[in-house]
C-alpha cells in the first residue's frame, strides 16, 4: 500500500486553519481529523532529548553515519505510525502552527511532504483575538494579556515569541529557504477562502495531487471539536454546517497603522500593500 502524502497546516492564527481542516476532510481522499496535533512538537521533543543522551552522543564519534541513519529512520517510523490508521487515504493532514518552523526538519524525515500556510490581513486578526477576549473579559490569556490595555495587548500579541509575531517571524524567514523548499508550500489566504471556497479548494485538491471534488458551501460535514478551553476560550475552533463571510471587526486606525507600519513586508508580499 502507497504510504499518502503527509501535509501539515499551519501559519497564523484566526486565519481559517479550522475551516480550511473542515473543508479538506471533504475530500474523500483525504484524512484530516481537523485538532490541533501534537506530532510535530514530539518530533522536536525528540531531537531535543536525543541530541543530550550519552549514549547516543558517544555513537556519533565512532559511527556517526549508522547511527545518524537509525536517528532519521527512526523519527521517519514515528511520523508514519502516527498515521497507520491511514488506510486508502492519499493524504493526512496534521495542524500545528509549529510545522512552519519545523518544515526543513519535516523535509528531511519525509522528502515528499507539503505545507499549506494559513494567512489574514494582520489587522483582522488582531481584531478576532481582542473581540472575542471582550467577550470573556473575565478569563485571562494563558500569557496574561488580559491586564494590558488594547494598544498594550496588541503590541504583545505581535512580539516575536507571541501569537501572532511569532509565525510572522517563522513566515519572514521563508524567504530564505531554498526553491526546491518554497515549492512544497501553499499560502491560502483567509479572504480568498471565503469568497471564493469551492474555486479555492478546487485549486489546493489539484495542488496535492487529487482527483477533482466539488465542496457544496452550503452543505458541510462537521468535524470533532477542538478544545477550546485549552486556549482560555480566547481562540475559539467553531464549525458550521455551511459557509458563511465573518462581518469584519473594527479596529483603532492607531493600532491598525502600527500593524500595517511594523509589518509592511507581509502586506507587500501578501497582500499588494495592503487590503483593498
């Protein structure tokens, strides 16, 4: 049996990662459980705590490349456990915004996979985080957000080791990866995928090798639902039956200026400048 193309989700957040698992678990072709995986912080688990074991580290001296061979089959025999319940599936998908960081590594324990990136114009996703943090003012973020004010709040988000600026950053350093690299990578954008879902999935299903499937917007099966109290209700993982375009969120022009001006390279690359 053919072992099926591997594909992680990734990219920012409040940027569809959920309705684009939705929508690609259509596809009969495709297995995608549509939660959050823990597979790709295993993998990283595992090199951290293989590159400090002893014993590990004194077969590198004498043998490095027998023993360099069982680390790499070894992780490649995990990825592909993790899936063996694959069955006729030509693809698994695995989402985990940390695959976007993680990709060359992926690259090297399986050669074959692909990346789908999930992007939003910034100040929509801001707007996302801090409307639903008003709606549960009450509960803090698991960083502890909730005391700062909007202008505060919004800076951190886009720190570099925080929610948002963290995949920014991971994003800004795929403009050093190699061709061959940036051609396993596909950008969805957010916008894209709601006005146009059944043009955009038929795009991306041709992209991965699939046989053509025509999504009915108005008809969708709905997945297992992601945890939500994991994330303090803060980013919630809700699905419909059936497409519907999110009423845009109002966001100060000062914070929204200061999105645009600190990141102007997304927006130049992504976006033309800037939305509309």
């Amino acid at each position: 049996m053919a072992t099926p193309t591997f594909v992680g989700i990734t990219g920012l957040p409040r940027a569809g990662s959920t309705l684009l698992c939705q929508l690609l678990a259509q596809h009969p072709e495709i297995q995608c459980e549509g939660q959050s995986s823990p597979l790709c912080n295993t993998l990283l688990g595992i090199r951290r705590m293989i590159s400090d074991d002893q014993f590990f580290l004194s077969q590198l001296d004498s043998s490095f490349e027998t023993s360099y061979a069982h680390l790499a089959s070894a992780m490649r025999g995990f990825l592909h456990g993790w899936y063996h319940d694959s069955g006729t599936h030509r693809v698994v998908i695995d989402k985990n915004r940390a695959w976007l960081h993680a990709f060359e590594l992926l690259l090297h324990i399986e050669p074959e996979a692909k990346l789908i990136v999930c992007l939003r114009e910034l100040g929509q996703i801001y707007g996302s985080i801090e409307a639903q943090h008003q709606r549960t003012i009450l509960v803090d973020f698991i960083d502890h957000l909730a005391d700062y004010d909007r202008f505060g709040r919004a800076d951190m988000l886009f720190a570099k080791d925080r929610v948002i600026g963290a995949p920014l950053i991971a994003l800004q350093a795929v403009l050093d990866l190699p061709d061959a690299v940036k051609q396993r990578l596909y950008f969805v954008r957010f916008e894209d995928l709601v006005a146009q879902p059944a043009k955009c999935m038929s795009h991306l299903y041709a992209w991965l090798g699939l046989a053509p499937f025509e999504i009915d917007p108005e008809r969708l099966t709905v997945g297992k639902q992601e945890s939500d109290s994991h994330y303090r209700m803060k980013y919630p993982h809700r699905q419909s039956t059936r497409m519907a375009t999110p009423m845009p969120h109002s966001v100060p022009p000062r914070i929204q200026k200061q999105i645009e001006t600190a990141w102007a390279w997304f927006y130049r690359l992504y976006y033309g400048e800037k939305l509309g």
